[in-house]
C-alpha cells in the first residue's frame, strides 16, 4: 500500500512514520501540563 502511495518515498516511510509518532507522543505527554498551566493562569489573571 504504501509503495503505490509513495513510489519514490518508500525508503524514507520508516523514519517518517517514526518521527511523527515520537513527535505526537511528545506533544501527548505533555498536553495535560500545557492545559494544567493555561487555567492556572488564566485562574490568576481573572481572579
């Protein structure tokens, strides 16, 4: 499938798809903290 999709990108899928999976764990891990700090201030300013 992927070689009818990326004919002359098919070497490079492997690390592509590795790159995108640690890039949107990264950004899942730390999601709950950005949330945690956007109502932490948004707590402050509006108090």
């Amino acid at each position: 499938m992927v070689r009818k999709i990326w004919r002359e990108r098919v070497g490079a899928f492997a690390k592509i798809v590795l790159v995108l999976g640690f890039v949107f764990s990264v950004l899942l891990t730390l999601a709950p903290a950005v949330i945690y700090a956007a109502l932490l201030v948004m707590r402050l300013l509006f108090r």
